[in-house]
C-alpha cells in the first residue's frame, strides 16, 4: 500500500504540474491508477513506483503517474444531448458565421479521442452542414493519444454511447477490436497540450470542447483554465463545459458573449 506521505507527495506533484486535486486520502483510486503504469514501467506495486519518482530526477516517470491520475472516463457521443445541440443550433450557427472560412474545433481533453471522433462520424453523417471543418484533439497524456490516432477500440469501448449504424457504417472489425476508418481518422490532428501552459500559440477556435475536466482541477487551476479558453474563443466562439463543470461559486461570472454552453 502506500504510504500516507507518498499519496501526499503525488498529489503535491499532480497539483504543481498539471493542476489536479488529488484527494491523498483516496488509496483505492490512487492505487488502481497507477497499478497500469507500475506493471508497464516493471514495478511491483504502485507503492513502488511512488517511491521511485520521489528518489529519482526522471521527468518521464513522474509524468507518467501525474498523466494516470488526470485519465477521463471516455465515452462515444457522451450526452447524446450535447450532440444534438451542437448539431441543430451551435455548428450552422458557426458555419454561418465563418462565410466559408475554415472552422475550427478544439476537444481540449480529448483522452482516447471518442469525443472528438464522434464529432467527426457526426459532420461526416451531416453532408447538407458542409464546411471546412478543422478538428483538433489534445490530451495530457501520450498514451491515450497514441490510442486516439491508432483509432483501435475494444468491443467494451465501442459498445459505450455509440449507435450500431454509426459502428457499421465507420468501423471495421479487425480480430477482437473494432478500427475506425481512415478517413475519419484523418479529419482530427493530436497535440500533447498541458492546459496549464500557454495556449495563445495555438490560435483561436470556434468551438471548444472543455466537458467534465474543470471539476476536477484545484479552484486556482479551474480559474487559469477557464481564463486561458476564454481568450482561445474566435468572436462568436462557443465554449462546451460538462455540469459538474458548473457546480459552486468557481464559474461564477463568466462572461455571457462567450457563449456558454453546458453539458
């Protein structure tokens, strides 16, 4: 098990680099996050693993337990709800909007890539929305981006939030795994992105994706975040939060001409 010191010691560490409230109390949760990467980097417990980032100066294998407690619950058309929205209201809205101009839509925690990737099964599945559409996925952790361009899922994966026409009509069986196509596959571009960081160099985006991650992060994380997006909104942009999201006083105030939509 590990110790009391070791979880306050990674959730100091997921706070400082990525912003993550990290409860240390929580052994159960802690252990089966990093019970993965211990067996992958060859330790023999998570305890183990703990202790060696704290003896050792290897940025890789800190980052590594730091990337496994920030893993999203990922899921296909997630809130179908949100989909529907989108697909009736924000997006003509926006294609409207941008006159035949590129735009742009950003998943900022994009984890395996199902939420990105149902956004493009669903303009691939809307021809009367044409546009030039460009799709970005980001995520902290490069494993799940690694899974997200391979576009490789399991029957467990495929089998959660997506319709059995979207599979067919997308999706290849290959072995046990289902591949999506390559030609949706192509629609997304990937970026390791720590959203702590400075994100004016990646331009602005008509609309952004940002569900259930903000409740996650300690309130001074939650503020830099959602300040940081704010200013990554193109005029008219639309910014996608997730509900829990929007609990408590720390969302309060944000300004209306973003176009808060919530999930």
């Amino acid at each position: 098990m590990i110790s009391p010191a070791d979880r306050a010691y990674l959730a100091a560490l997921c706070l400082a680099r990525a912003g993550l409230r990290v409860d240390p109390q929580k052994t159960y949760l802690i252990e089966s996050r990093l019970a993965p990467v211990a067996r992958r980097e060859g330790f023999l417990s998570p305890a183990d693993l703990v202790s060696a980032v704290r003896s050792r100066s290897d940025e890789r294998l800190g980052w590594a337990a730091v990337e496994a407690m920030a893993m999203p619950e990922p899921e296909f058309f997630r809130d179908r709800a949100v989909f529907d929205r989108l697909a009736a209201e924000v997006l003509p809205e926006l294609v409207s909007r941008r006159e035949g101009q590129p735009v742009r839509i950003w998943s900022t925690a994009c984890g395996t890539g199902q939420e990105i990737y149902s956004l493009a099964m669903m303009l691939s599945d809307m021809p009367r929305l044409s546009a030039n559409w460009e799709l970005f996925g980001s995520d902290l952790s490069e494993r799940s981006l690694e899974k997200a361009q391979a576009g490789l899922y399991s029957q467990f994966e495929v089998q959660r939030g997506l319709p059995a026409r979207t599979l067919v009509r997308h999706f290849e069986k290959r072995g046990e795994a289902f591949a999506l196509s390559p030609r949706i596959r192509q629609m997304v571009r990937w970026r390791r992105i720590n959203l702590l960081d400075d994100l004016s160099r990646f331009g602005q985006f008509d609309l952004l994706l940002c569900r259930n991650l903000l409740q996650g992060l300690a309130p001074e994380a939650q503020v830099h975040v959602r300040a940081a997006l704010a200013a990554s909104l193109a005029p008219g942009g639309r910014l996608v939060l997730g509900l829990r999201d929007l609990a408590g006083d720390e969302l309060k105030g944000i300004a209306p001409e973003i176009g808060l939509y919530a999930a």
